[in-house]
C-alpha cells in the first residue's frame, strides 16, 4: 500500500512539474520574442509545420515588421501546400523588403505551384537580372512560358544558357519541345540530336514523337510516346502528348486515360485538361465538362480555344447570357473562327434575336464558301487566323 502512495505521489508530482513547465514557457512567449522565433524554426526543421506557423504567427503577432519570420512562415506554409496563404506572407515581406530575390524566388515558386503562372513569370523577371546565375529561375521561367503557349519567350529566355549548359538535357528539351511546338522543326531537330547523341532516352524519344505528331504521323509518334514512358513515366506532359497521339487515330478512351494519368501528377496540365473537357463536351456531359475547360482557363486566361469551349459549354449548359458575351469576344479577336460563329449564332436565336442570329448564319455561310473554294473538298473547321486551334476531335462512334 505504501508502495502504491509512493508510486501516485511520483506520478503527481512529475504533473506538477510538467505544468510548472508550460507555465514557464508560456511566460517566455510573453516576454520573449526571439525564444518563440526560435521555437517556430525548431518545429519548422523538426517537421512540425503546423506547430511551425502557430509560432511564426506568435511572434509576427509581436514583430510584424521582421521580414525572415515572415518569409518562414510563407515556406511553411507551402510545405503544406497552402499557396495562396504562402503567397501573402511572401508579398509582405517584399513590401518590406523589395531587393530580396531569394523571397521574390520563393513567391514565383508559390505562384507556379497554385498554377498562376503568368504571375510566376512576372516574379521571375525580376529575379533573373538581380541573380543571374540562378539556374533555376530560368528553366522555371521557361517552364512557365511553355505551360501558357508562349514558346517563343521560351527559346528567348533559355538561349542564353546555350553557350553555358549546351550539354544539359533538360534545357535542350525545354529548347527543342518550344521550338517543335513553334513549327521550327529544323530548330527543334538540333535539340533532338543533341539528346540522341547521349544515347536512347524518355527526352529523345518524346521529342521524336513530337516530330512525328508534326507531320501528322501519328501511328509512329504513338510507338515513341509509348518507348518514352517505358523509360520515364514522370518526364513532363509526356502522358498528355501521347493522349493527344491517340485521340488523333479516335482512341478516345485511351486518350481519356492517358489524360487523366498526366493530370494525377499535374493537375495543371493544360492539354489534359482542355481535350477532356472537349471529350466530355462531345458527349454531352456538359456539367463535367465545365470544370477541366475552366481549370484549363485558369493555365491559359487567354486562350482563344479555351474561352471558345467555355462560351458554348455556357451556351449548352443555358446560361446563355455568359456564353454570348464570352463568344462575342472570341469572334472579335479571330473574325473567321467558324465554330464561334455557329454557337454564337446558337445563342442569339435562343435569346430570340433573329436579326443577329441571320447575321452570323450568313458570315458563316460566306466563311465556308471562302474555305471551299480555297480547298475543294476541305471539312468544315477552325479558320486560320485561329493559330493555337487544337486537333478537332474524332466523331464520337456508334455503340455496335
């Protein structure tokens, strides 16, 4: 029995230090800064991200004004993801301090991560000149680039490494993807060879195909995506290529699949998301369709293709208003685009405006006569002044 007391009065007493411990770092937090700012950096090298920002917090609550606990607690909480929240600690502490690149870096990263890649490349172009042997900023600069269709701020910003890192894949492969995407085939096919002179591998392979998607040989660029990932299933857009492979000989649920596999690593996929909305808008499936046209969006604001299919998705979906407004711009911007014209003449007869309706019925007219006569037996399409057009998709097929 005197064992048991002895043993609780133990237990009891190792309570009361332990709360007597609590209590006395409770009074170091009120009445020293630095000792929580230390902590949070302990937990946030520890790991304990969420611990992490409950102490920076603490602390900036004290010292608002102190630019590495602020830019600490925007690391943190990208860590966990929270780029958005990243991204506003990191704003103030370049309102602090303006001449930071290292945070400005970190901010274009924040950005890029939460798919604002414009904002990203807007960053990145003032920390390239402050740090110009940053390597990273230029590929992520030039990743960016790629992501929105500007292939040729791409070749640009990555030519200067040219003489420096000609030997280093990765830039030769973002040189010769750009260039490809571009229509230079001569330009891109020196970066191929420069990647095949290293031996067989994903990025050779990928942009072999890329040549092959090119000149509309899509069997054979098919045969090298699929090498490709063999090799590295991870290489960038690799799987979103090789939807786009498919899709063109009408394996639409191959494509679909590949499309889906890309977007599970990176969900900011533009490809990947704009053909299966297109797929899904093919089908009818307008609702979820909507949500990959606008995720597209959100990669490419400006994209002409993009807002075309949310203006007639909004058409389908009838909110007729939005899809008119949405598709009167895209006809402004591309006077010959055909399929704008029919959707937007879709939404003026819905809305009961006859004359407007006829009017863009007889500009489409005239549109296909100009088509026809300028190749005989052509399909209906895109007109050219639409450059960025994707492949029109397959007819859906008949269930036997």
């Amino acid at each position: 029995m005197c064992k048991a007391k002895k043993a609780l009065s133990v237990i009891i007493y190792i309570h009361l230090a332990l709360a007597a411990c609590l209590a006395a770092s409770r009074q170091v937090h009120s009445s020293d800064p630095e000792q929580i700012f230390s902590h949070a950096v302990e937990l946030h090298q520890a790991g304990d991200i969420q611990g992490a920002i409950r102490e920076y917090e603490a602390f900036l609550a004290i010292r608002p004004q102190r630019v590495d606990a602020r830019s600490n607690l925007g690391a943190a909480y990208a860590r966990l993801g929270r780029y958005e929240q990243a991204i506003v600690e990191y704003q103030r502490a370049l309102a602090i301090e303006p001449g930071n690149a290292t945070i400005r870096f970190n901010l274009s990263l924040a950005f890029y991560k939460g798919a604002h890649f414009r904002e990203a490349a807007a960053e990145l172009a003032q920390v390239i000149p402050a740090q110009p042997q940053n390597k990273n900023a230029v590929l992520l600069m030039a990743d960016c680039n790629l992501r929105m269709g500007e292939y040729k701020k791409v070749v640009e910003s990555l030519m200067p490494l040219e003489t420096t890192e000609s030997g280093d894949r990765t830039v030769s492969f973002l040189l010769g993807t750009a260039l490809l995407n571009d229509g230079q085939v001569d330009k891109g096919q020196v970066y191929l060879d420069r990647i095949l002179r290293d031996g067989d591998s994903a990025e050779a392979r990928a942009l072999m195909g890329s040549v092959r998607m090119e000149a509309h040989d899509y069997p054979g660029a098919i045969e090298e995506f699929r090498h490709a990932l063999q090799v590295n299933p991870g290489l960038p857009r690799l799987y979103s290529l090789y939807g786009r492979a498919l899709l063109a000989i009408g394996d639409r649920d191959g494509a679909i699949a590949a499309f889906k596999s890309q977007l599970e690593t990176d969900p900011n996929d533009f490809d990947s998301n704009l053909y299966i909305g297109m797929i899904l808008k093919q089908d009818e499936k307008y609702e979820d369709a909507l949500s990959y046209i606008q995720r597209g969006l959100v990669v490419r604001p400006g994209d002409l293709g993009a807002r075309y299919y949310l203006g007639s998705l909004y058409v389908s979906l009838g909110k007729t208003t939005e899809g008119e407004s949405m598709l009167e711009q895209v006809v402004k911007e591309a006077p010959d685009f055909v399929a704008a014209h029919v959707s937007l003449a879709t939404a003026y007869y819905r809305m009961k405006r006859k004359q407007d309706g006829d009017r863009e019925r007889a500009i489409i007219q005239k549109l296909n006569a100009e088509k026809q006569a300028a190749a005989p037996g052509a399909a209906e399409g895109l007109g050219p002044a639409y450059r960025g057009e994707q492949a029109p998709l397959p007819q859906k097929q008949p269930k036997p």
